[in-house]
C-alpha cells in the first residue's frame, strides 16, 4: 500500500507481484512508414528474443577451413554450436553427432576450468566435453574417443612427446597412451578420510595388548601383511597413498615433460567450512514449502578463507611435497605450473593472500622450491589476483615466447595493463607496449613471430585490433571502423581474421577479414531481429569532462529530440564495481541498456551513462582510487557529471535522478545519502549497502582490507552509515534469491530508515527475481516503477518534493 502525506511518499515495502503503478508507456501509433517509438515493455523484453543472440565463442577448425561459434538465429531457448566455410556461405547448425567431434572454445571466466590443450607442434587437441575426453588428429581432421564413463574427467593434457593425454578425475591424475589405449594412474589421493589421524595413545595401548594376548589375532594379522606384502609384488610398485580431507580437494594436475613428476594445486577449504554461510529463503518453487538456500561458496568479509598450496608428486612412488613458501614473508596461493614448449622451465605465479603481492616463479620440481623471476607489489591490490590466485577474468595471460626461455604476461607496473617479458634465467624484465591505454587478450601467431591483441589506444571508448611484431616495436592497426572489436581469432595460417564487431546502433556480429591493416570487413552472420531493425536507434555523444582533481570522466551523452521545458536529466551509473560501462557499442547483457536510455531520451530527459572513476580501462589510477574510500572518487565522478549536465546541457540543477544496478546501486546510494539536495531521486537495483555484510569477500577485502581490522574505511564506505541523510526520493528494486547481493542488504538499509523516520522511500521485492532479473514481468514491473518516479518527481510542475521525517 502506498502512503501520502503533505505529498511525500512514506517508506514502504512492496512485493512486486501485482502491478502497482500506472502503465506510463503507451505511445501514440507511429505514422505511416516512420520508425515505432519505444515502449517500456520493449525495453523490458528478452533481448534475445527483440534483439536477436550475437556469435560467441568464435575460433578456426584446426585445418583453418571453417569457423566455429555458438549462436541462435531461431532465438530457441539456448545457442547451439554452427560453423562457417572460410570460404563463405551461410552458416551451418551442427548436429550433436557434429559438437562432439568439434573442441570447446578457451575458458574466459573468472573461475573457469581448461577444457582445451593443443600439443606444442599444433597437430593434436585433447579436450573434454560433458565429462569425456577427446582427441582431435588436426592433419587427418579424425576424433578419438579416450573416455567413455560416468566418471567426470577434466583438464586434459597432451604429453610433451606426444605420445599420451594426461587427465583429471576423481582428485587424481591418469595418463591415457595415444598408441595402446593403456590406462596408468600417476597419483594416489584418497578422499573422504578423517584427515588422516594417527592412532592415540589409548589406542595403541589396546592394539599392542590384543597382539600380545591372543594367538587368533597374531595369525590373523600376519596373514594380512602376507597377503598385501604378495599383492604389492605381483602388481608391481604402489603409489604412496595421500588422505585428503572432506574439505581439501586437487586440481592443475599436470604431468611434467620429463615423466618424472605430476605438479598440483591443493585446495583446503578448511576455514571455508568453519566459516559460517549466508542463506536466503525461496519462497516461490516447486515444492510450495519456503526453502533455505546457501550462497555457493559465499561468506562475508573475513580473513583468507582457502588456502591454495603448490604440489609436486614424484610419480616412481606417488610421494608429494609441497613448494616451499616461507621465502615471501607472508601467506600465498599458487595457480598451476606452466611448462616451456622444450620441456626444460616451469613457471607458476604465487600471490600473497592480502591482494598486495605476486610473484613469477621459475619451480625446481626436485628440490619444490622457487625462483623468482618478477615481483609485482601494490599498496592498494595487485590487479588480477582473489585471495592470491590469478584468474583469467581480470585478464589473466601467461605464457612462453617460441625460445622456451622467456616468459609473456600482463603487468600494471607502469600505471597501465601492458605486456612485458622476462626469462626463467635472470633476463631483464622488458615492457612490450607503453602508453596511456590498455591492452587485452594477446595471442601469438601460429609461426610465433606477431602479436595480436586489443586495445583502446588513442580512443579509451573504442576496442580495435592491433598486431606487433614479436620483440615489441610499432603497433598496426589492422581494424579501421569506429566501434567495439568484442573478440577475435586469427586463422591457423595467419592469413584471415574472424571478428565480432559491434556499434553504437547495432550488437555484435560476426564479420571476416584478410590479415592486413584496412581490410575489408564482411560479415558473416546477420543476428538482428527485423523488429530491432525497425527502430531509429541514437548514436549517442562521447564526452569527457576533469573532476575536481582533473581526472576524465569518460560518458555517454543521450540528447532529447524534443527536451522537457523542465529541462530535467539522468544520470546512469553501470554496475560490476570494476567494469568499463561506456563504449562505441549497443550493450545487451546488462539490465540497464542502449534502449534504457534512449526511452528516456524520448520522453525529454537528456541522459548521460557515465564512467566513474575507479572504473576499468583507465589505468592504475582509476582502479585503485577506492582504496579504503569506495564510494568517494565515484560521488566526485557524479559531481563533474551535475556540473557538466548543467553548464553544457542547460539541465535543471533541480531536477536530476540517479540510478544504477548492483555497484551502481551502491554508488547511486552514496550520492543520495553523501550529496543529498544534489539528486532529486534515486533507483538502486541489488544494492551493497554495507560491505562488513556482503559476501563478496575476494572484491570486498581487496579493497578494503578485513573488516574488523579496518572498522574505519567499511564504516565509510557503507550507504548504511549515511542512512540519516536521506532527504531525497528513493526507490530500491531488489531480488529475494540474489546469490550475489542478499536481499539481505536491502533489508539492513531500510530497518534503519524506518528506526530513524525516514520518509520518501520505497523497497520493492521480486520474489523469484536473482542478481539479474530474468522474467519479462519482472523487468517490466522494475521499468514502470522506475520511470514513474522519475516522472512524478523531475516533471513536477513545483519542482521535486524531498522526503521528510514523518510527523509525530
């Protein structure tokens, strides 16, 4: 229910089940031959179904004569593997048959697992699909089945001499010979052991009293050493035998060239467990009961909650030590081993466990120590790196040069994410590419003689393809249309490049070019709807604009073709904390989108989606800027946008809105309640609203360290404690089962509202709604109250009516 007083809206909750507000997003009928006007429910639609499903995952058969990727021209519920002729035509759906014989694309996410290996001479690839290994014979183009089991294998590996594939299953790693099919175990975990305990002394005293008593259990002993001394005969050597717990588990397993030793990661999530879980109830499923879930591995901010240790096991008797750590002076995690294509250098990264350090490491597998070969330290965190692990979401890249030496990878030292190099033998650290931008998936040709990689060089709102040659130097531009280059992958012969390209106007697409700079781009595929074609979509402007300490803040600028005379603006804020929210390019992925804004546009509402800082793309400085302070440099990015929204754009001071989805949930909340009189009303959707509670600890204690040792920068960096400046009109959308914000936080924010008073705001709750809303009538619902308050506030004829204590 809603209630009125004075013409302030008090704070309330609703469930958002039945329409509550008025559909505002009826338009008058388009004349004839004129582009459809939007509508809210347009802008709430399944993007897939309205825009169509740009291609993904694209990569080259190994004979480079098709194209693989996922895509969904038909829009069924799910994109299915097609594939391309290099030669050109139309794209062709592969049957299931077909997917197994084709390998998966390289894992891109934050905590992805590999699922592709390609031999060192390019002529083989082992992969796992639903379980299974496979191997791919590329010159003869045939595929072995090497597992068929109900067993899960994983992280497949071809041996350095070609002669085996290596895989993970069950906490141990087997070898599968190419030639015979012969099976070996190289490893020896046991799992679901009680930590492996020893005996105590109680127990040893009646062990020892019952062999000393009794003749039975004197002869039945020595049987069984007997018969296991006989078996260990016949069937050759054993492994030693290594009880893990029911909190540890193994993976990275890898064979090393030699054959002598399996390197491997243990996971102990022993202080996981005893830490206690986040739940959150499900009130709408199948069963009718309310049921309570946990968060997967979620726990608030706490100390580092897994340690993740680097093994070596020596495969003549399966006996394991551990990487020797005490060398860096503070707790670390170590990712795989790395080995160079001649066999001769392992490498692997260890970062310590408070985000501030990592290290490269060269590994001596006989004596399990290391070597470092470069240290990176931040004061604030060391982009890239959770709780001491590096993970490819934030750009992880690592790999050796063709001399077997040289180690590549990715490094901010110098303010900005650029290639360097360095050997395994002492060589000088070497930085491949310098300059105000950044730089993002680099690969090697297939001859290893040239770099690929993008990067927003000289237009930090473009992404464009460049190449360099191996040992640095000048960098080609090889694409020359103005927009977003999401990915690429370069023929097996170097002679032909697949891109997916988008614009300001249109998704991406799947187009081919020749390997030279300025070649014609030809697409390939066509995923737009005609519905999305009919639209007029704004290309809208790219600006910047100094904060007060002269910082860019980089926005898109949405201009009304018929203004409101209230001349009222809103400001977007994107959410993903560290994520790069403007571009040359139509974003389909997120809540907020291209067609959000140009709605608003529509309705007389000049809009600017701005970059604040701290967000990705633009170097260490922005990155870093909400060390100990989130929410501060973000507010001052919005203050440069009011200032620049009033003196550029002759917006009203008095009539701006605010809004954002998850972390732009937060930051909209900080400028409510840190700036309140500046923002007339706010949207937060999924908002953190107190960090000391949200179970995001690898983002949340990397920049703010733990929460009970830094009581001070949590407290600041919390809407919560900012809760009685609230003045100003807000709503908060917010999903029950969010696994990643918890309603919880919403919850927090608005008893304390109501403790303190409060008026002018409203909570609305999405029953079987997560992080991202997926039902249309959801986003529908979450659009209409939106706009609505938007309306009833930045149109006012009076102007906006802030929220005041109730009366008592």
């Amino acid at each position: 229910m809603r209630l009125r007083r004075d013409r302030v809206l008090a704070g309330v909750i609703c469930v958002a089940v039945v329409v509550m507000v008025p559909i505002l997003s009826a338009q008058k009928r388009a004349a004839p031959g004129a582009a459809p006007a939007l509508t809210l429910e347009t802008v709430a639609r399944d993007w897939d179904q309205f825009v169509g499903m740009a291609p993904a995952q694209i990569r080259w058969s190994g004979d480079g004569q098709s194209i693989y990727f996922e895509w969904n021209p038909e829009r069924n519920d799910a994109s299915s593997l097609h594939a391309l002729p290099v030669t050109g035509g139309q794209p062709r759906k592969l049957t299931p048959e077909e997917v197994r014989l084709v390998p998966p694309s390289e894992p891109r996410g934050s905590h992805a697992t590999d699922v592709v290996d390609t031999s060192r001479d390019g002529s083989l690839v082992a992969y796992e699909r639903q379980g299974d290994i496979f191997l791919l014979n590329v010159r003869s183009g045939k595929v072995a089945r090497l597992t068929t089991t109900e067993a899960v294998e994983q992280n497949p590996r071809i041996t350095h001499d070609l002669a085996s594939v290596t895989f993970e299953s069950a906490n141990n790693l087997f070898v599968r010979d190419i030639a015979t099919g012969a099976l070996t175990q190289v490893t020896n975990f046991r799992t679901g052991r009680a930590s492996g305990r020893p005996p105590n002394e109680q127990e040893k005293y009646l062990e020892a009293q019952q062999l000393d008593l009794f003749d039975f259990v004197k002869r039945a002993d020595r049987q069984s050493k007997d018969q296991t001394d006989r078996s260990r005969r016949e069937k050759g050597v054993r492994l030693t035998p290594t009880s893990l717990t029911d909190a540890q588990s193994v993976q990275d397993m890898e064979l090393s060239p030699d054959r002598q030793f399996a390197t491997f990661t243990l996971v102990d999530d022993t202080k996981l467990l005893a830490t206690k879980s986040v739940d959150y109830p499900d009130y709408v499923n199948r069963t009718g009961f309310v049921e309570m879930k946990k968060y997967a591995g979620a726990v608030k901010p706490t100390t580092p909650f897994r340690d993740n240790l680097l093994g070596v096991v020596a495969v003549a008797d399966g006996k394991v030590r551990y990487v020797d750590s005490s060398s860096f002076g503070k707790p670390v995690s170590w990712n795989t081993i790395l080995w160079s294509d001649d066999g001769k250098h392992a490498v692997a990264w260890a970062g310590s466990q408070d985000h501030k350090d990592l290290w490269l490491c060269a590994i001596d597998l006989k004596t399990a120590t290391p070597k470092v070969l470069f240290h990176e330290h931040d004061d604030a965190w060391v982009r890239g790196y959770r709780a001491g692990r590096l993970q490819r979401g934030d750009g992880f890249t690592m790999g050796f040069l063709p001399d077997g030496r040289t180690v590549y990878f990715l490094s901010e030292q110098d303010g900005w994410y650029h290639l360097y190099t360095v050997g395994t033998e002492g060589d000088a650290l070497r930085q491949l590419t310098k300059g105000a931008f950044e730089i993002s998936r680099p690969t090697l040709s297939k001859d290893g003689t040239t770099w690929y990689f993008l990067s927003g060089e000289g237009d930090l709102f473009q992404q464009q393809l460049y190449s360099m040659p191996l040992a640095g130097g000048p960098r080609t531009k090889l694409t020359t249309k103005a927009g977003w280059y999401e990915d690429y992958a370069v023929s097996p012969d170097n002679t032909k490049i697949a891109l997916l390209y988008e614009t300001p106007t249109s998704p991406a697409d799947l187009y081919l070019m020749d390997n030279r700079a300025g070649a014609e781009q030809k697409p390939a595929t066509s995923s737009r709807t005609e519905e999305f074609k009919q639209y007029s979509w704004q290309t809208p402007d790219y600006v910047t604009f100094p904060d007060k300490d002269g910082w860019r803040v980089h926005a898109e600028l949405y201009k009304p073709a018929r203004p409101h005379p209230l001349h009222p603006a809103i400001i977007h804020v994107h959410g993903a904390g560290w994520a790069h929210g403007t571009g040359k390019r139509f974003e389909v992925n997120l809540p907020e989108n291209h067609a959000q804004f140009q709605y608003y546009a529509d309705h007389g509402y000049t809009v600017l989606n701005v970059d604040y800082k701290s967000s990705r793309g633009y170097g260490r400085e922005s990155r870093t800027a909400i060390y100990m302070q989130m929410g501060k440099p973000e507010v001052e990015s919005l203050d440069a946008a009011v200032e620049y929204l009033v003196t550029k754009c002759g917006v009203d001071r008095k009539r701006i809105g605010l809004y954002g989805h998850s972390q732009g949930g937060f930051v909209t909340l900080m400028g409510l309640l840190t700036r309140p009189g500046v923002f007339a009303v706010g949207v937060a959707q999924a908002p953190p609203t107190d960090f000391a509670h949200a179970p995001t600890f690898y983002y949340t204690t990397r920049v703010l360290n733990i929460p009970w040792l830094e009581p001070d920068a949590y407290k600041r960096s919390s809407p919560i404690s900012y809760a009685d400046k609230l003045q100003d009109r807000l709503l908060i959308l917010h999903g029950i089962n969010d696994t990643n914000v918890p309603i919880q936080e919403s919850f927090r924010l608005t008893q304390r509202f109501i403790e303190l008073k409060k008026t002018g705001w409203e909570l609305a709750v999405y029953p079987v709604e997560s992080h991202l809303p997926r039902q249309e009538t959801s986003r529908l619902d979450m659009e209409r109250r939106r706009f609505a308050l938007f309306e009833s506030v930045l149109k006012a004829p009076t102007g906006p009516v802030p929220g005041k204590s109730q009366a008592k």
